[in-house]
C-alpha cells in the first residue's frame, strides 16, 4: 500500500487499516459498488483519489466504449481502481479488453468465476467475486479469487440472495479466513462500516450513496428520487425483467410498481402497460416499461417509471455530494465510532 496522506491519517483509526486496503493498495477499505450505467470515469476516479476503489460497471459495454473509458479514467487518476463483470453473459472478450488496458482488479458476480481466474491472474490481476451464500463462497475461494464480497438481501440493484448482510457476513468471514471479505447491502453510513469491520469485513462495498454523488451518470430525476426515498420504499422483485430476465432486484417503489400492485401482481404478459414505450434514449430508441434501464441524463419521457435501483441504505442519503466528500465522510465516521467504541473497552 501507498504511504497514506496526511488527511488519510487524520481520518482513520488502525481498524481501518485492513489486510483489504494492502492487497489492493487502497487507503481507505471502501469499494464504490458497479451501479450500472451510473458509472463513468469522473466517478471511479474521484472514489478512487479519495482513497476508497473506484469501480466501472462494464459488462453491457462494447469493447470500444470500454477502451474509451479506461484510458479516460488513468488521465484523471493514478489510483487503482476496478471492472465488473457479471457472469451471466460470456464475459471473456470484455475481460481481455479490460487486461489488456492495464486494469489490475477485476470484480466478478453472478456466475462461476472458475474460467475467468487464471486469465485474470496471468495478466497480473486480482479477482474479486460476490457470493450470497456460505456455498457459493466456498466454490469462489475453490476458483482461486483474492477477494470476496458477502451481498446481502438489503443491496441495491440485483440482488443474488434472501439473506441480511450481517447474518451472511460473518458465516462468510468463517468460511473463507484467512481472505479479505467485503460486506455489500445496507451499508450507508459509517456506523454501518464500523459494524461490519467488527463482524470480520476487511471492507464495504457501498452502491446506492454514490447515486447521489455530483459524479455519478443517471438523470437529475432519479438522483432526486434517491434523496426523497426513506429505507422503507424499496421494492424487492423480479418486476423490471426485460433485459435481464428472472434476475431478482431492488427498486424505489415507483408509479409502474404501484400500478402492477394495484393489478394484483399479474405475472407476464398480463402486467399493466406491457410492451408500452415510457422513455427515449438521446437517439431515440425506445425505453420500454418494466425494461432495466435506468433513467439517464440524455433521456427523455415518463423517467420516474423507469427502475429506479437503489437499496435500503437509501434513507442515509440526505444530499447530492461530490463522490470524494461522500468517502471522506463515511471514513471519518467509521473511524470516530470505531475510536469510540476503543474508548469504551
């Protein structure tokens, strides 16, 4: 690891300092989460100048975008900083992509990350995987991965399992010890790091914060949205399927929610307004209701019924910040409770 700043020392406690932020040579054990379309190079390169691990969602890019945006992010940091894959689609040719450009932490999830590891690590790269269970962990420490991340059933977005995160986290710390684990889902401010760090984490993995950071790439609407919304206003279903079917997720309850409720939950293709076109992207192509797309800055329609990703952390989130005062804050509280609770032993 780098020697830490001055400021970096000023806002952390020695539990901050974990065998996570040696491995990946970071300062501060905060993963910004791959929140989709969300995430651009002003976003994980402000993460990952503010000490925490910046990370780009790419697994719906093509290759030349990905190329793009890489060599964008290393102009405007000199940090590490990571790519997720999900495994659900054939991920080999955008894994190379991203080798080839020089990334050196790769994050994988949903699916056996066994055929990408000894890819990965040939080109001298580490390899993250997320689990929802004490079984997928097991195969994932099987594959050879570096790290792991514990996602709990509070996350934002997809969502892979039906357990809380701190009844997942330490069953995962147990199974995989001596491995950095990083607990993912319902972690929105520091006391809930702190929490975490006591459960075993080495690291957070915070998605739904940084949807409201200056940086993060949706439409004005939804960042509003996630402002407004209280932890009690997230939805969990299979509802906005059509793009990535049968694949559960979290959302802010919204009108194309309330209407298929006020349906009676009708399944396909019997849902309220299938098949209607409810926003345009800046070319025109149409966003269609109960579609994965988020609401970006370019679109236009009826965006508030678009999914709305976000997890039950959302009621922490009272303003839209810069992405690097949204880490310093989460450490400097982490390390305030963590010297608290010192006091107190």
């Amino acid at each position: 690891m780098n020697e830490l700043t001055h400021e970096t020392q000023l806002l952390c406690t020695p539990q901050m300092q974990t065998s996570l932020c040696y491995l990946l040579n970071i300062e501060l054990p905060i993963i910004q989460a791959p929140i989709g379309s969300a995430t651009c190079p002003a976003l994980v390169a402000a993460v990952s100048n503010a000490g925490g691990l910046g990370m780009f969602a790419m697994s719906w890019r093509d290759i030349d975008e990905i190329q793009r945006m890489i060599r964008e992010t290393y102009l405007l940091t000199d940090h590490p900083f990571a790519i997720n894959l999900v495994l659900a689609w054939h991920q080999l040719e955008r894994l190379e992509a991203c080798l080839e450009e020089g990334v050196k932490i790769i994050s994988l999830s949903w699916g056996d990350p066994t055929p990408y590891v000894d890819i990965a690590h040939s080109a001298g790269a580490m390899v993250i995987q997320t689990v929802s269970s004490t079984a997928q962990a097991k195969q994932a420490l099987t594959a050879g991965v570096d790290v792991i991340v514990a996602q709990g059933w509070e996350a934002g977005g997809h969502v892979q399992g039906q357990i809380t995160t701190f009844s997942l986290l330490p069953k995962v710390v147990d199974t995989v010890h001596p491995t950095p684990v990083v607990a993912a889902g319902g972690i929105g401010d520091g006391r809930g790091i702190a929490a975490a760090l006591a459960l075993g984490a080495s690291g957070v993995w915070i998605g739904t914060h940084f949807l409201a950071s200056v940086e993060a790439d949706v439409h004005p609407l939804y960042k509003e949205k996630v402002l407004q919304a209280t932890e009690s206003d997230t939805f969990y279903s299979c509802l906005f399927n059509i793009g990535w079917k049968d694949a559960p997720h979290r959302v802010i309850r919204n009108s194309t929610v309330i209407q298929w409720e006020s349906a009676h939950c009708p399944p396909l293709p019997q849902r309220p307004g299938e098949g209607e076109t409810v926003a345009e992207k800046a070319d025109g192509t149409p966003v269609i209701r109960y579609s994965d797309v988020v609401p970006l800055p370019t679109m236009i329609g009826d965006l508030e019924a678009l999914a709305l990703y976000a997890g039950q952390s959302v009621g922490f989130v009272s303003q839209i910040q810069p992405a690097r005062e949204i880490v310093r804050q989460l450490a400097f509280e982490a390390s305030s409770v963590l010297k608290r609770c010192a006091i107190l032993a």
